[in-house]
C-alpha cells in the first residue's frame, strides 16, 4: 500500500530512509561532531526527520551523542564494523608482512592504498616514531591527484583518471596540480618511470613515492608507497624508489589479486 499522500509504497520509503541515513553519515565525514538543526539543514530534511535517524543509529551504536555539547558524532559500533571491513580485505592481508619489513629496511612510514573512482583509499599506515607526529590527523580517504599513489592509479587504469579529470582538482597546498594538462603530464611521467612521487601536494614539507600493485589480470589493485620529510625524500628520491618498485613487483605476484 502507499503512503496515503504521495502513493509511495512501503518499500520506498523504506529505501529513502536507508539513503537519507546514509548520507547523515556521510555528514561527519566532514565535521567531528554536528547537532540536529545543522544534519537537518546539510540533508534537506525537517528537524523531526533528522532527530529520528540520529535516535535510531544511536541505538545500533552507528552514532553517539556528547552530553557535553549536545551534539552527535561516529559510534564506536561503526569504527567496529569499518575495522572488520580492512581487515578482511585480501590484499591487506597478504601484504602486511612485507610493509612491515620495509618500514623496517628503510626507517619510513609505509602506506597501502586502493583506488576509488577519484580517490585514494587507506587500507594501511605502519608510521614511524617521527611519523605519527604528521600523519595522525589525516584521514584514510585522499582526492587521488595530491597523492602519488592516486597518481600511480590515474596513470594505470584511465577510468580512474577520467574521474580525478571529473571531479576537478581541489588546491591543498600551493604544490598541488591544479589543471588538467599538468595532470596529464604527471601520469604520464608515472607510466614513463613506472612509479610516482608527490612532493609537498598534500602536507607541505611532507613527500612520498608510490609504486603500483598489479593483479594476475594486469590490471591496478593498489598502491604501496613510502613517506617522510621532503629534504630527506629529495635527497634519497632514487634508492627509495628502487625500494618501492620492487615492493610493488613482489606484492603483485601475490595469488589471488
């Protein structure tokens, strides 16, 4: 039966609360902590309707609300849920003993990223001692042009360049590519030398080099790269590309990719 005012079925109201809830969630992707007037006014929704998604997620621990504030923010349940989703990713799986051993060969913090359409996706950060201090605060999903494994991405696979191309480039850092030509020959640099590098596009004063992981089909399954400061990162550039290059060769002779 419908709603008795629009004619929509159960079913699809059902499905819209699905969505709108989903895109509450979306909301704090963004913001640590929001009240309800500010979710009703980002999601287009009434008051009530926002007020009623937010009690219903608290009470699966989706969401939770400061009593100090008064405002809501990620439960624990979801950071539950999200951590068993990595952590039964194969290839997390399979690369983690390698990532370890080369954090450990060359002192840096070591990165494992998978492409999502424009962006890149963090399914690992082994940090170094100096590296927690500049990495703590970043989160695990980056636009894929400020970052060398978005670059290596991009470069292998051109619908994942057609959605960095789409989406446009946000300017992070006074370092980031900015236009589409200057994209373009930067991928092609990484089709070129078969890695990628980023020098201060994300965090100034912060760089890496990325090399690809290749699955049996040949196809772009992820990226491994390797950070640290910019000076040391200009003065070891090559070495540390050898390293992450044969890293990346290693991983892609994994099974199963």
């Amino acid at each position: 039966m419908g709603d008795g005012v629009t004619g929509r079925t159960a079913e699809e109201v059902g499905v819209k609360s699905v969505l709108t809830a989903l895109d509450l969630l979306d909301c704090f992707s963004v913001a640590e902590e929001l009240g309800v007037s500010d979710l009703a006014r980002r999601l287009g929704v009434a008051k009530s309707t926002a007020h009623r998604l937010l009690t219903t997620l608290c009470a699966r621990g989706i969401t939770e609300k400061n009593v100090e504030t008064g405002r809501y923010r990620l439960g624990l349940h979801l950071y539950e849920l999200g951590q068993m989703a990595i952590d039964r990713v194969k290839l997390r799986q399979e690369a983690f003993p390698l990532l370890e051993e080369l954090r450990e060969r060359t002192g840096h913090s070591i990165h494992l990223s998978v492409p999502d359409s424009a962006d890149a996706m963090y399914l690992e950060r082994l940090l170094t001692l100096r590296g927690i201090r500049f990495l703590g605060t970043v989160g695990r999903r980056l636009p894929s042009h400020a970052t060398s494994g978005g670059k290596v991405f991009a470069a292998f696979d051109p619908a994942l360049a057609e959605a960095r191309l789409s989406a446009g480039f946000p300017p992070i850092t006074p370092y980031t590519i900015r236009a589409p030509g200057e994209y373009e020959r930067s991928i092609d640099m990484v089709r070129a030398r078969g890695y990628a590098a980023s020098f201060d596009e994300f965090t100034v004063g912060i760089s890496s080099v990325a090399a690809p992981i290749f699955g049996t089909d040949g196809a772009v399954r992820g990226a491994v790269s390797i950070l640290d400061t910019t000076d040391r990162m200009r003065l070891r550039s090559q070495r540390t590309a050898r390293l992450v290059v044969q890293a990346g060769n290693v991983l892609s002779r994994l099974p199963g990719l």
